[in-house]
C-alpha cells in the first residue's frame, strides 16, 4: 500500500519530544558571559595620611632648630 496522492503529507508533531539535536549551522553561538568590573581588593589609602607625613617632614625640619 502507498501514499494516496490525494492526502497532504502528514504534519509533524509539535508536541512530540525530538530525537536529533538541531544541525549545527542553526544553533545560536555561545554568548559571551557578561563582565562584571573589577574590585580592588582594599580600598585606596586615606588622603589624610599622606597630608599628615607632608606636614611631619616640613614640622620636623623646623624642630631640630628648637633644640637646647
């Protein structure tokens, strides 16, 4: 018995599960993961810091003049 010529071919089943995996030409490529930005690790140093050596170097010049 063949195929009535009179019959479309049947559709394929939207709910039935497929066996072979899409052809490589259509899947989508792999997406590049998204980059989240960097942290430091410590946060920088307080500019008060180095504002209080500044002042120690040019205080200390002045010191040793004071001297008895």
């Amino acid at each position: 018995m063949g195929l009535c010529a009179s019959k479309p071919p049947p559709k394929p089943n939207p709910y039935a599960s497929r066996d072979d995996p899409e052809p490589p030409e259509s899947n989508p490529p792999p997406q590049t993961p998204v980059r989240t930005p960097r942290r430091r690790p410590f946060p920088p140093p307080s500019p008060a810091k180095h504002l209080k050596a500044v002042l120690l170097r040019t205080h200390a010049a002045v010191k040793p003049a004071v001297q008895r």
